[in-house]
C-alpha cells in the first residue's frame, strides 16, 4: 500500500494482519486514528502549498520581504479558525 502520509501508513502497517486468504484486517480504531493522521498531513501539505502561492503571487507585485509576510500572515488566518 502506498499513501501520501507515511503516519498513516505506519499506523495500518503495524495495526493490520492478514489471513490465510491473502485477505488484510485493521481495527477500526486504528483506521479511524489512520485516517485522522492522513487528513492532518494532508491539510500541512496543503498550507504549505498556500503558502508558496502567496507568496510567488505576492512577489510578482512587490519586492523585499513583504511576499513572505504576506504569506505568513495567510497562513496565520487560515489556522485562526
């Protein structure tokens, strides 16, 4: 299995087994707990990937170190929910 969040991947690695049939098994308190780490890593991957548009978009128009602080500051105000 290949998935974009090695957590989540190491949760159901070591939490699963498989049967005589080739058939894998997890509990599913160990695939909710994968699950909550594959979202988390994916909203990470996707704040940062906000980020580095800002801040590409903010260089087109000014200069310096205003794009990276524009840029902070979205990714402040999108973790103030």
């Amino acid at each position: 299995m290949i998935m974009k969040s090695r957590r989540a991947e190491q949760v159901l690695q070591a939490a699963s087994f498989t049967n005589e049939y080739g058939y894998q098994y997890v509990c599913i308190d160990n695939a909710c707990a994968a699950v909550e780490l594959a979202e988390q890593d994916a909203e990470k991957r996707m704040r940062e990937k906000a980020h580095k548009i800002v801040k590409e978009m903010m260089m087109t128009i000014s200069k310096g170190n205003t794009p990276q602080k524009m840029a902070d500051e979205f990714i402040q105000k999108l973790n103030e929910r």
